[in-house]
C-alpha cells in the first residue's frame, strides 16, 4: 500500500522536485499540498506549487495556500538563492491545477480527518502552517503518523553562521513542532549537503527526456548558478526531496536518535537547531537526525520519479 502524505512546501527549486518525488513515485499516494511564505512570498510560493504540478501533469492533488508569514516574525524571502519569484529559471506557464478555497490548515485537517491511515506531513519550508495546525487543530495529532522536515542543521547553518533557512525564518514555529511529541525526522543541511548537483546528474536528468526533465534542468540550471554566486557552490545541494525519498524507502539514509532544541532567543543563533547528538545534556531524545545519505540511490528515486511524470 502507498504511503499517504502531505507536502508543505514554498517552491523553490528544490521543493518542485520534492512534489514530483511524491507524485511520480508509486510508493507515494500524494493526498495535498499545502503552501507557506518562505523561499517566497506565498503567492509566489503557491503559484508555483501549482506551476509544478501542472508541468508534471499532475491532477486531482488539492493545493491550498496556508501562512504568509512566520509566527512571530516579519518574512524575509530567500530571493538570492531562488529568484525574485523563487523559482528562477525557466518560464513558468499558468497552471492549470486549480487553487483549493480551503486555508493551508483546514486542507490538512480534512485530509486527515478522512484518510483511513495515519499520514505522513513532510514540510519542505518553515514550519508555521504545521506549528498552527498543531496549536488550531490538536485533535489531528493522532492522525499524524509523522512529521519528516527539511530544515535544521547538526553544524553550521546557510542563512547564518548557525542557522539554516527554514529554522532561522520561523524559529518558534520549529521550536513548537520539534516539541510537539510526535515522531519527528530532521533533514538538516548536514545530510542535504550530500546531494549535490553534479553535470553528471544534470545529464542524467535532460537524458530521461520528458517536460517534467526539461523544465527540472532549467530549473537545476539556475539553481546551481545562484549557489555558485552566493557560496561558491557550482553544485548546489538539493536539499528538499531526501524528506519524500525518506519516506519511501527509510535505507536512504542513516538516522541518529537524538535531542534537538531550536534557538529562538539568541543575538547570533536565532533559528540555530542544537542537537545533542552525543548526547551530553542527557535529555530525552526527540528526534531521528537524518546523517548519511545514499547518494546514488537517491538519485535513481529522483530520476525514476521524473521519468513517471509528463
Ligand atoms: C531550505 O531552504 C530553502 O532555500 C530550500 O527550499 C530548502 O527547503 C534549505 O536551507
Ligand atoms: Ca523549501
């Protein structure tokens, strides 16, 4: 049986290719997007979780739009990684697949409320529409097999010296989540730093051939050119679908049971995500740190997605 899960997501490159893991891969029953401000603002962000799934040709995945801002903070776009629209690159058609009436929660509710298994939400971007979720709809929780987000870091961050960009953007939301009880993965920068773009996966991907690869290159393009501008990355780092790829198939990387807290009140870690894996505090553990990845099977599970769509 597939898995049933959620995205949350704020396209950005790398969260479209997060939605065609899941679409395109059979393992997955992809039951909704929903969308958050974060790479982008979230018209931005919702339109082009919409853009994705029509250029994947994918229908019937409802998309609801959720926060346009963080929790307690004012939103402050990632547009030097990913564009004044954050999903610079390629022309984005209009998309076809509708915008649900439904705010980003209510969506999540109702999925939940009537999926016939605990499901599996794995948010991509900051964490405040599953931190109001949490808060608005408690009673949700035992529908929540368990939470998989890309965000946090065992070492140094991306958007400061100790916080990477979905923590640092809404730190009380994560700080909420990772609080919450629930089974929590962490896909930190330390693991997505391992899936890197090399020509030889950008080849591998133009090679499949379809529209779905074609406008993923053009998206892959620009996305590791930006990295190259900013961090003197040629090979960007992929961060976001080790969460789906995690959900298909747990070999795909290693994880550590460990302690995680996030930083909210710090002058220079606000948004930093400590996690004790040796276990020095002698806290309870609550969380699977993700740490070592497949790197070539994650990428046949990207490569096999892709090929499935459009
Ligand atoms: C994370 O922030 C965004 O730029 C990416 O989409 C990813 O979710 C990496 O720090
Ligand atoms: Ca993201």
């Amino acid at each position: 049986m597939p898995v049933p899960v959620i995205i949350d997501c704020d396209p950005g490159h790398d969260d479209v290719f997060a939605l065609w893991l899941a679409a395109g891969n059979p393992a997955i029953d992809l039951l909704g997007v929903t969308t958050v401000g974060g790479n982008g603002r979230l018209e931005h962000t919702t339109h082009n979780a919409r853009v994705a799934l029509t250029v994947a040709g994918v229908g019937g995945v409802p998309v609801a739009a959720g926060a346009d801002r963080p929790l307690r903070r004012e939103l402050t776009p990632a547009a030097w990684i990913h564009g004044e629209n954050a999903l610079g690159g390629p022309v984005l058609p209009d998309p076809t697949v509708p915008l649900d009436e439904r705010s980003a929660v209510e969506l999540i509710s109702d999925l939940l409320a009537e999926a016939a298994e605990p499901v599996t939400l794995i948010p991509t971007g900051p964490l405040t529409n599953v931190a109001t979720l949490l808060e608005q709809r408690p009673a949700v929780r035992e529908k929540i097999k368990e939470i998989i987000w890309m965000g946090g870091s065992t070492g140094r961050g991306n958007v400061r010296a100790y916080a990477e960009f979905n923590a640092w953007a809404d730190p009380e939301a994560a700080d909420l989540v990772v609080k919450a009880g629930l089974p929590f993965t962490m896909v930190g920068l330390n693991i997505s730093h391992q899936a890197l773009i090399t020509e030889e996966v950008l080849r591998s991907i133009a090679a499949i051939g379809n529209e779905t690869s074609a406008f993923g290159v053009d998206l892959l393009r620009f996305f590791c050119g930006a990295y190259d501008a900013v961090e003197g990355m040629p090979e960007a780092p992929l961060h976001d679908p080790i969460t789906v790829a995690l959900a298909i198939d747990r070999t795909v990387a290693t994880v550590r049971r460990s302690r995680v807290d996030v930083e909210t009140q710090g002058e220079f870690t606000s948004g930093a995500t400590a996690v004790d894996l040796r276990g020095m505090l002698g806290r309870e553990p609550n969380a699977d740190i993700a740490i070592t990845l497949d790197v070539p099977k994650f990428w046949q599970l990207v490569r096999d997605a892709v090929a499935n769509l459009k």
